[in-house]
C-alpha cells in the first residue's frame, strides 16, 4: 500500500496525504521536483488529523505547465508522483483548455487518415496501429489545447488502433472516445471510410410526427428476435430485425409485428457498446445494455461479425432503413449517466479525474447508483455528448433519444442536445428519466422533473401516471394497488394523470407542457404489469386481470401527453415474477410470440386504442391552455371517471369526445341526451349499440363521441 499520495487540485493548491503507518503521518516539509532536478520548496497551508492518514494542503506554483510529470517529496525522503485531479475541473483549466475544433478522432481520407486527440494533462502520447497484420507505432504531437496530433499516410480503411497515454511515469493503453466502431469486445477503435455506409440509403418518413402525436413501443433488438420460434433466418441480431415476412401461426413476429401495432416511434433499448455480453459468444448470457463502455460505437453483440467495424454500423444503418420503411421512427435509448468501470474508460485514461463528478474529498460522484456519474457540467463533456447526438443521427438517422436517469445530467446540456437534435430533424424527440439523482451537482442544475420548466421541450417518464393507475412497482410494494388494480379512492388523482400532469389547483401540476409527460405503465424496468397483477391483484382469475391489462392500456393511450408501451404489454407479457431482467436469459426475456397467440384480443384491443388516438386530435393536444379550456373530468358513483374532451375537430366532425372509466366489478348505466355515439367499447370496437342508454360493464373503458351541431 502507497504510503503517500501527492494531488494537483486547483492552480496552485496541492492536497496530499501520508499514511500514519509512515512516521505517524507527520512530516515538516514538502517540494516540488521537476524532471530536469529543479526543487521547489511547498508551503503547509493546512494539517488535518484523519483515522489513517494525515491530510496536507500545500501552496504550489499557480503556473506548473500540464503535459509535465511532476514530483512531491517529502522530509523523510518519500518522493511520489504529483497527480492532476480536482484542477481539471476547475473553470480556469476550461477557459485554458476548452477546444472548439470539430476535428477530434480518426478523420480518414483515402491517402492519409488524421489522428487527434484531447488529452491536455499528457505528458506523452503514442498511436499504436494495426493494419494487415502488422503493428506501427506513431509518436504524436502535443498542438494548442492540449490535441495531440499525428497525421499518417496510407489507405487505413480497415485499421485499427488505440492510444497509449503517458503520464506520472506510466503508459495507459485506451480506446478513443470519438472513435466511430470498434473491433470485438472493445479491443481497439477502428478507422472508418463513411462512404461504405453510405451503400445503405436512408429512407424518409412521412410527415412530422412528435411529441403528443407519438406512440412510443420500447422494445429490444435481441428480445424481439431472439426466440426460436420467431421465423428469423438469425436471431437478435440487427440483421434479424429486419427480416420481414416472419410469422408464428397467425402471428406477425419481428419487424412485422412492430409494424402491425400502428406505434409511431420504436425506442430501442441500448445498442451502444456495452461490456457485459461477450461479442463472440452473446449467447452465453444476456444484459439488457446499461453497462456501457462507449458512448459512440454500436455494440458488436447484434452483429453478424463484431470483429467487422463496418458489419455493426452497415447492419445497424439498415435497421434504421427498415423501419422507416415502414413508417416506424427510431429513437435509441442512451446512457449518458455512468460507465461500466471508471479506470479502464477511455473517457478517464484520456483526462484523468475529467468526464466524471467527484466531491471536495475527491471521491467519485455516484448518483446513478452505478458507482460514478457522467460530468455533464464540464464543457468538452458537454462538447462530446452533443457530438455523440449528432453523429448517431447523421450516420444512422435515427429520430430521437431516450436518456437513462437523465436526472444525473445537467439542464444546459440537455438543451443543448435537444436544439442539437431539432437541428437535424425538426421533429426530434428527446425525453427520459427525469428522476432527482443525488449527484454531485447543484440541484438547480439537474435535468429532473423538479426543473422542467427549465427545459420546457425535453419529455420525463410520469412516474405519478404509472404509479397513481398501477400501484408503486418496486419489489417492496409489489402489493399496492393503483386506481386500474382495485384501489378506488386513487380515482381524484388520476384525474391530474390523464391530463397530462398540466393543469393547476384542484389538481396536480407537474409539468408546463403535455409533450413533457411520456405516460407508461410498465417499462422494462421492475415486474410486468401482469406479474406485478399477481401480488397486487393474485386473488382474482385470470380473465378479471385481462379486463384490468386491457383498462390500463387503453387509459394510457387515451391520456393527455406522450403514451408508451413496453413490448409485452398487449399480450399480457411475464417475466415469471422476475423483478429486475436485466442478466436474466433469453428465455425470461424474449418475445414469447406463443404467448402473443393466445392472448390475441389484447393484441387486437392494443392496436385499436392506438387508432383510436390517431385518429381524434382530442386525446393529442398540444397546448396546456387547451387542455384548461376543453377538458372536464369528474369522478362518478363506484370510482368512475368521466372524462369529456369539448374540443372540434374538423377531420372527425365531433364536437366532443367523452371517455367512461370504470374500474368497479359492477356494470354501470347512464343516460345521455340524443346525438352520442360509442366509438370503443370493451373490446375496442365502434358500437351500433343506442349511445344515449350506454352500458359500461367493469372493469372496461368507453369512448363516445358527438358530432358538431
């Protein structure tokens, strides 16, 4: 165990601690070494006593060049190397250090290929590379703001390489953050030729779709293939998913499924490079991708050759293709809030102590849970991320992000990323877990539900809509009951969910604008709603639960804001009570399209609520101030929520939309003056049934409608 360590922590300041197993910890003075011998003696600004060890502050220099291995001595003749940390943080190293350049990576071009990399507190770097079989070593050149530069000649379209970092005496091996592919397991970065992608055209959709007119479906790339009996020629793979023509029995599997649902946007779980899935062998296990390694490259996982840099982004490239081609949009679920490991990250071995958050004691930030959280904050962060949306949307043209706890980034980014992305394409979407993460970052700052009027375009997942009509989903309180799973008296608060969070006293306002409520029941996150049915609701049959999954997802896509759906939903998926999926095998997790069979009319029920909403713009406003003047909403005898819509639509000729809750176990009757007519009944069909003497069975949703006078 080191005896000393020596930090850099602002200009001038340099905080070390000594072990108290050396000397009690105790020494009278300290100095600076530089490699040509000089020695600088360092003031003691400030002694602290802790359990094991003895903390020092020192005055240093305030004008030490970066790019210099440094020394610290001290009286007893310890000498330890000085290691830059807290001071990248700080404003005055941004302000020295902040490079505006678009330039950073790999840039080829068919004679040479430009290497450039930031890495301001280097002492040495060299481009190690490999090409044919061969290995070249190439020094770099440190450049203004700390880019190193190397400029090598050759065809190197089909090279790879990483970086070797030098500083405090040793040489760290590391990817490059602004690589655009990586060989197998995330060995090496590789040169990328963009032309070759350019093979696969992109495919337009039609129209602008977004916000309150999406229909969200979260499903996984190797979910949605992965099971034998999907009829793929591969399965989990990109390739897989863009198979067309699959079937099992009656049922359209794949790409096809996807698009029979009538959904706007899939929304892709994490495709980007992850660690804890072996790209040679992914079937020895399974993770769900929230372990990321980089934020840049595709994973090779859903690869037909992850050692092929081109094969991943080519077969990602015609995904995309595919669905647009059937008129599906992309939005690609990111996780821009930690890193599988610190340490070995390219982010850390490039600008040690940079792209993460850590407190005054210089301990890492963990507000994601996950040991260490993204800095954001920091402007070449900040820099690299809006990089990252830009890059994915013009390489891959996918149509939005999802941001996994979002709540860890900063507001400013997340605008940015947002005015970023609309750049691109003017219907973007950007949302995500809006969740207040204790990260180490002013709470004014953080891009959570608290702060949304701080970015009034960015959607957060409403966990107030899934938790008031569901009932809480974590394992603890498996057995509560929502509005939609037998708990009544939650009947008022639903109230404030189906209008989208949006309207003030009496009612619970969240949030400024119906496109920042994404509405979901169940994501991939926590129990199924149907497994969750079995603890909260285990004393009813099944054919009651069914009538209770049909309700909620028709609440879901009738609400106010942005609906979402978790791929299963419409078919009562199980993950058999497994609470948290995410390392569980193929077979809890996958697809079970024999499942898919025999629930069939929730299918057909699921597809009808989503035209349903298609097709009246009075479930898809878009002002708040509509909503305050066209919805009414009350609760009825039994818990019965009504729910009028007094808005004209020209394309339908109604003057009013009204939709009838009933979550008891008894049939309710009402009776409405002439001119109603039932547009959705319990099945989710148009009625011939008199819509003036309506009958809603329980535990069953109805629309009805009114033409204009």
């Amino acid at each position: 165990m080191a005896m000393m360590f020596a930090y850099l922590d602002d200009f001038g300041k340099i905080t070390l601690w000594i072990n108290r197993n050396f000397y009690g910890g105790r020494s009278d003075a300290f100095y600076l070494l530089q490699p040509d011998g000089k020695s600088t003696a360092l003031m003691i600004t400030g002694v602290e006593d802790h359990e094991t060890q003895i903390k020092y502050v020192l005055t240093a220099p305030a004008d030490l060049s970066f790019g210099v291995d440094y020394q610290v001595r001290e009286s007893h003749g310890l000498i330890v190397p000085l290691i830059v940390r807290l001071i990248v943080q700080t404003q005055q190293f941004n302000e020295e250090f902040y490079y505006d350049g678009n330039d950073l990576g790999a840039v080829y071009h068919r004679l040479h290929t430009d290497f450039a990399l930031w890495a301001p507190t280097a002492v040495d770097v060299v481009l190690r590379l490999h090409q044919e079989g061969r290995e070249y070593a190439y020094p770099m050149e440190r450049n203004r703001k700390g880019v190193w530069r190397v400029r090598v000649t050759g065809d190197l379209s089909h090279a790879s390489y990483v970086y070797l970092i030098k500083r405090n005496g040793v040489y760290v091996e590391s990817l490059d953050p602004y690589a655009l592919s990586l060989t197998g397991n995330s060995r090496e970065s590789a040169v990328i030729d963009l032309s070759v992608l350019e093979r696969v055209p992109f495919v337009q959709t039609r129209g602008l779709v977004s916000g309150t007119d999406a229909v969200i479906y979260e499903a996984s790339v190797r979910d949605m293939t992965s099971n034998p009996i999907t009829g793929t020629l591969e399965h989990a793979t990109f390739n897989a998913l863009c198979e067309t023509g699959t079937r099992f029995h009656n049922v359209p599997t794949g790409l096809d499924y996807l698009a029979s649902l009538g959904v706007s946007h899939i929304q892709l779980m994490p495709v980007l490079d992850f660690r804890t899935v072996d790209e040679f062998n992914p079937s020895l296990n399974y993770n769900w991708g929230y372990d990321p390694v980089h934020y840049l490259a595709l994973d090779g996982s859903f690869s037909s050759n992850p050692n092929d840099p081109y094969s991943r982004m080519v077969e990602f490239r015609k995904l995309v293709a595919a669905m647009h081609k059937q008129g599906l949009r992309v939005n690609m679920d990111v996780v821009f809030n930690h890193l599988y490991d610190v340490d070995s990250s390219c982010y850390n071995c490039t600008v040690p102590y940079y792209y993460f958050r850590y407190n005054e004691s210089g301990f890492l930030s963990n507000g994601s849970y996950c040991g260490n959280d993204f800095a954001s904050n920091q402007p070449m962060g900040r820099k690299y991320l809006d990089h990252v949306i830009a890059t994915l949307m013009k390489i891959y043209d996918v149509d939005g992000f999802r941001f996994d706890l979002m709540g860890v980034l900063d507001v400013t980014t997340m605008n940015c990323l947002h005015e970023t992305a609309l750049s691109i394409k003017k219907d973007a979407m950007i949302y995500g877990e809006g969740w207040d993460m204790p990260t180490q970052l002013e709470w004014s700052k953080k891009a959570c539900i608290v702060n949304q009027n701080k970015m009034p375009d960015i959607g957060h997942f409403n966990d107030y809509f899934r938790d008031e009509i569901k009932g809480r989903t974590s394992d603890d309180q498996k057995y509560e009951k929502g509005y939609a799973t037998g708990d009544l008296n939650k009947a008022f608060a639903v109230l404030s969910a189906l209008s989208a969070n949006v309207l003030n006293d009496p009612y619970f306002m969240r949030f400024t604008t119906p496109n920042q409520s994404i509405n979901g029941i169940e994501t991939h996150d926590n129990a199924t709603l149907w497994d969750k049915m079995h603890f909260c609701c285990g004393n009813e049959d099944r054919n009651t639960r069914r009538k209770r999954q049909k309700l909620m997802i028709g609440m879901t896509l009738v609400s106010q804001g942005i609906p979402f759906l978790h791929a299963g939903i419409e078919f009562c998926g199980t993950k058999n009570d497994n609470g948290n999926s995410y390392n569980a095998p193929d077979s809890i997790n996958q697809m079970n399209w024999e499942r898919a069979e025999y629930n069939a009319d929730v299918i057909d029920y699921t597809k009808r609520a989503i035209a349903l909403r298609k097709k009246y713009q009075a479930f898809r406003l878009k002002d708040t101030q509509v909503i305050a003047q066209c919805v009414r909403l009350s609760v009825a005898e039994g818990g019965v929520i009504f729910y009028d819509i007094d808005y004209t639509d020209p394309v339908t000729s109604t003057s009013i939309v009204r939709v009838i809750i009933n979550p008891s176990f008894d049939d309710k009757y009402y009776q409405f003056e002439p001119g109603w007519k039932i547009v959705f009944d319990e099945n989710g069909n148009e009625s011939s049934a008199d819509g003036e003497h309506v009958t809603v069975p329980g535990l069953t949703m109805f629309v009805l409608t009114r033409e204009q006078s």
